[in-house]
C-alpha cells in the first residue's frame, strides 16, 4: 500500500488518481490489480508471477518519485438525478430534525456541493464522495436496515454516497437517483472511479419515472 497521507484532501486524492492510472497503462511485472482509495493504492501482486519482491518495491518508488508534488487529476464530471421526494427519502426529515433544516434546504444544500469520489468499494461500484457540506454531517443509523433498494442516495457523517445495487445499509436515506452506477455486463461495470466529481441534480417523481 502506498499513502500519500490521511483524510480526503483532494491532493492526496489526485496522487492517488494518477499513480493508479499510471500502473493500468504501464503495468509491473506480477501485478494483478491496482486500487485507489482516499489517499493510497493498494498494489495487488502475484507471487508466482513475481521474479523479485524487492524490484517490485524499487519499480513502485520509482513510479511514485515521478509524480509531481502539484500532480492534478481532473477526472470527470458527472451529474447525478436524484428525486428527493418523501416516497424515496424515508430519513430526509431525520436528518433535517438534525441538522436544524428543512426538508428542502437539505436537499437544496446537498445539490449545491461539488463531490469528489474518494472510494469506490462496500458493494460493486458503491462511491464514497467526499465534499458534503458540514451542514448536514450526520451520524449513521444506530441499527442498519437489512435492504436497501439500488440507487438510493445517503449521508454517513462526512460523506454521502449512491447504493448502486440492492443492499443493507446504515446510512441516512435522503434521496433516490433513477441512474444505474452498476452493470456487470458492461465493459467498464462502475459508473464512477476515484477522483471523479459528481454533482446531483435535483429531479421530480414524474422525471424519475421518465429516467425509469
């Protein structure tokens, strides 16, 4: 594992970005699977296809010398639907009760953000965003739910994040987006890689049910 630091600073999250783009385009001998994650990547290697351990490492350090200290990865940008209405939100006034807002002002502060996705991970394509306004922190459940339905958007403390499949969950339900984050048919099966920005639109039940 290589950290470029704690926490969800985007600089880290750019290092992050840019050295895991670097090893898909240019693997290393014995290396199976490359993951970034808030400020690492994790290097996945097979040991039978590995001359050397200790080249390994010196081929890693070396990768890593070359970036940049101001290396930027800009990503994409992608713009999320999502129906805040009571039907598909059943903790929106939890969190609202919380927070000290209204319904509406969540909402209207949660689209306001610009998210970057710090991990991808939990269930397939499931994307943690890092971002969320301080204003709507809010803790996580005290007992996760046992199902909950694909695309359902939610809060848990720092974060917000998409459950792209059908899944347990703790976190604050305040939305649902009519988009598939995952296909497992799909050439490229998650949505969303680490260092995207993702922005959410608000939209009405009618438009959801159009997306559907």
């Amino acid at each position: 594992m290589i950290e470029f630091g704690a926490g969800m600073d985007a600089a880290m999250l750019d290092q992050a970005r840019v050295l895991a783009d670097s090893l898909a385009m240019e693997p290393l001998p014995g290396v199976v699977d490359v993951v970034p994650a808030f400020g690492t990547v994790t290097v996945f290697y097979d040991l039978l296809k590995l001359r050397d351990y200790n080249e390994l490492r010196t081929a890693l350090e070396q990768r890593v010398s070359r970036l940049s200290g101001n290396v930027r990865s800009e990503g994409r940008e992608v713009v999320i639907p999502v129906c805040y209405a009571a039907e598909y939100a059943p903790d929106l006034r939890r969190v609202a009760m919380h927070t000290g807002l209204e319904p509406a002002e969540v909402a209207a502060l949660h689209c306001r953000a610009e998210y970057r996705v710090a991990a991808v991970g939990f269930t397939p394509g499931f994307p943690y965003l890092a971002g969320l306004p301080e204003g709507l922190h809010t803790p996580r459940l005290a007992k996760p739910r046992t199902a909950v339905p694909a695309g359902s958007v939610g809060l848990g403390g720092a974060q917000t994040g998409i459950y792209p499949l059908a899944s347990p969950g703790g976190w604050n339900l305040i939305g649902r987006t009519p988009m598939t984050l995952f296909n497992a048919a799909a050439v490229r099966a998650a949505l969303l890689r680490v260092g995207d920005r993702v922005r959410f639109r608000s939209i009405s039940q009618e438009e959801f049910a159009t997306w559907k």
